[in-house]
C-alpha cells in the first residue's frame, strides 16, 4: 500500500488559517462558499469570475480549502522534479499566482530541505488582493520560520498581455516556472485558444535556465485536460521543449485520439483537518489529489530511461472477475493489459501492487489471437518478470 502524500507543514496551515479567519466567515457560510466555488471551478466553469477572490466569503473558502489542495498538488511534483541549481540563488517565477499557491509552495518545501542557497521568487497575477494575501503569507511564514535569505516579489499583470514580460524579463533566467490551476482560463474567447496558450507557454519557456523546469498543473476534467494535451502537442511538434513528465514518450497525445479519454493524475494525500471539517459539512471525499500535469525542460532529461518495456501507468487498477486490468502509455500509445489470477506468480507479484502515476517494466506483454485477429488486450503470463521502477 502507498503511503499519504502529507507534504504542506502545519506552520503553513496555520498561517493560511490565521488568514482566512480575518474574512470574519462563519463555519456554514464557509461551507456554503466552498461548494459554490467547486461548483463553479468544475460544471459552471463558463460562469467564474476571475474576481472571485475578492469576494470575502469566497476568499476565505479558497484560503481554507482549495489553496491548501493546490499548494499540495504542487508539492508533490516539486518532489518529482530534478533540482539543479548553477548558482546561489533558486529562483522562482510564479504565474498567475493568486494568493500565492506556488510560490508558498516552494517556500514550505525550500524551508524543509534545509538550503543553505536562498531563494527568490516573483509572483504575477491581475488581482491586487490575491497578490497582497500572498505577501502577508510569505511574510508571516519567513517570520515565524526565522527564515533569512528569502525574497518575493509582486507584479500586478494579466498575462494574455505582453506587459508582464517586461517586468519579469530583466529577472530571468528562472530555475523554475510555475503555472498552476490558470492556463485554461487564458485566451478562453480567442478563436484558437490552445494557439494562444501555445504561444504563452513559450514565451515562458524563453526564460527558463537551461536546466530548469516548466511546472504547468491543471484540473483534472476532461475539458481543462485534454487542452493541457493539445498545447503539449504544439509544444513538442515546434520542438519548444521536452517532456521530463508524466509522458515517456515524444509523440502525439494517444488520449486525445478517443473524444472521451483524457489523462490525469491521482495522488493519495491525507487532507488537514479543516478540510476533513468542510468535507463532512458539504459531502465531499477530499482523500486524493487529481491533476493533470506536464513538467517540461529545455535538456531532454526525462524522470526514467526510456525504453519500449517501460510504462506509465494511466488508471487504476481495475479488478474484473477473475482477473485485473491496467491501461498503460508509452511510444507505442496507450494499451490495455490484463494478468488471469490463476497465472498469478512470484515473478509477476508486483502486477497486484501498481496504482496511476507509477512506472513500471514488463518483460513481455502477448497478444493472443481471437477469431483469426489480434486481440488488443495484451497479457501478462505466469512466467513474465514485472516491476515498479517508479513510484509517485
């Protein structure tokens, strides 16, 4: 079994919190709020305002809710990701930031690696009162943690113009580029949307280091996922980057060839108590963290080697009668493969134990013929070798 993925420090839930109380909310009202803002971040997505943070009872729902999902979210991948640095100083651009979500992020989990470089970050997004939440977070954070050798800035930009690259350029190159929960609401009216994110996502990577990492994190729907793939594809066939993750391959999004299949990530996680508290309240599970992702480079370093026994798991593991199946990715495309629990083995144990998101080798994978064709569910027999290579 996996263990939780309890990255975010109880310092930082505390200050959010202590945050949060100053919109003077009460507990069913901060219910109420949050159900509204989920149903509007997920069925009423046309609907959402993008000054919904100035709201006081939609602050405090963001702030004690869903900022503490997303700051896990990018935790997580902040542990997935290479770190290399060629200098003194990592440094962070955060884009559209909101009341900082990646920039605490990385302050929490620079603050628990215990560097001794320091750390700059510069934060843009168009509302003033989620940039000025984002500030009093970080400040309170650095003072209670005694944290020296940390710096953030705030730009005040939309980022469908070219203004903020002005402000930002001059800082570059950045060890790492966040853009978090945002990508599908930019250039939402354009004719060709993913053209327009296409072309913002590689302004950005133009001020990328040359070992650095592009972070982009967005909903796990269908809608914001299956957009996420086609800027990938853009991105990869204009040769603009790399894949380092989750994808193992180079080629077209095998799940935009289906209308229905999309690709997404689910993390176990452990939620903090208030959100355990609004989650009883409002009748929610808040047990995993789902996102869709990409964590590009300009390097070609990839999370493993590549190689055509090499898989990422892309579902869960689906127990059928008298047998489990997996949907699996690689340079071949996504496929089905299934294991008999009567061809259960030592050799192939760990078949039982994969979950989404790992990456696993498998010896040989048959495909038997059904009826004069080649069935497309491939097959794990007694006598294959299968492993985990990499967990999440």
């Amino acid at each position: 079994m996996r263990s939780h993925n309890v990255t975010i420090s109880s310092l930082l839930l505390t200050e959010i919190e202590n945050l949060a109380k100053k919109e003077g909310i009460s507990r069913e009202r901060l219910s109420q709020s949050v159900l509204e803002l989920s149903r509007l971040f997920t069925k009423g997505r046309n609907a959402l305002s993008g000054s919904y943070i100035e709201s006081p009872a939609f602050a405090a729902a963001y702030l004690n809710y869903f900022l503490p999902v997303n700051l896990s979210k990018i935790q997580v991948l902040l542990h997935e990701m290479p770190v290399e640095q060629a200098h003194d100083t990592f440094s962070v651009l955060d884009l559209g930031c909101g009341p900082g979500t990646g920039a605490l992020a990385v302050l929490d989990w620079w603050s628990q690696r215990h560097s001794d470089s320091a750390l700059s970050v510069v934060a843009v997004d168009r509302s003033p009162t989620a940039l000025h939440q984002a500030e009093h977070l970080w400040r309170q954070y650095c003072r209670t943690a005694e944290m020296t050798g940390t710096s953030l800035r705030t730009c005040e930009a939309s980022l469908e113009r070219d203004a903020w690259l002005k402000d930002v350029g001059p800082r570059a190159p950045f060890d790492l580029i966040i853009l978090a929960n945002c990508l599908n609401e930019l250039h939402a009216d354009a004719t060709d949307p993913i053209e327009g994110r296409t072309r913002l996502v590689t302004a950005m990577l133009a001020l990328l280091a040359p070992h650095g990492t592009m972070m982009i994190v967005e909903p796990a729907l269908r809608e914001t996922s299956r957009a996420l793939h086609q800027v990938r594809d853009r991105l990869l066939q204009e040769k603009r980057c790399t894949i380092y993750s989750p994808c193992l391959h180079e080629n077209n999004c095998p799940a935009l060839t289906k209308p229905d299949d999309w690709c997404h990530e689910e993390r176990p996680w452990e939620p903090p108590a208030i959100i355990q508290e609004i989650d009883e309240a409002v009748g929610f599970i808040k047990d995993a963290l789902k996102f869709s992702y990409l964590l590009l480079r300009r390097d070609g370093k990839t999370i493993v080697d590549r190689r055509p026994d090499v898989y990422r798991m892309v579902s869960e593991l689906r127990e059928l009668k008298g047998e489990k199946r997996v949907w699996l990715c690689n340079e071949q495309g996504r496929q089905e493969v299934g294991r008999q629990d009567r061809l259960a083995s030592p050799q192939n144990a760990a078949f039982d134990e994969w979950y989404r998101g790992a990456i696993v080798q498998i010896e040989k994978i048959v495909h038997k013929e059904q009826r004069g064709k080649v069935s497309a569910l491939g097959r794990i027999e007694q006598d294959v070798a299968v492993q985990i290579i990499r967990s999440v």
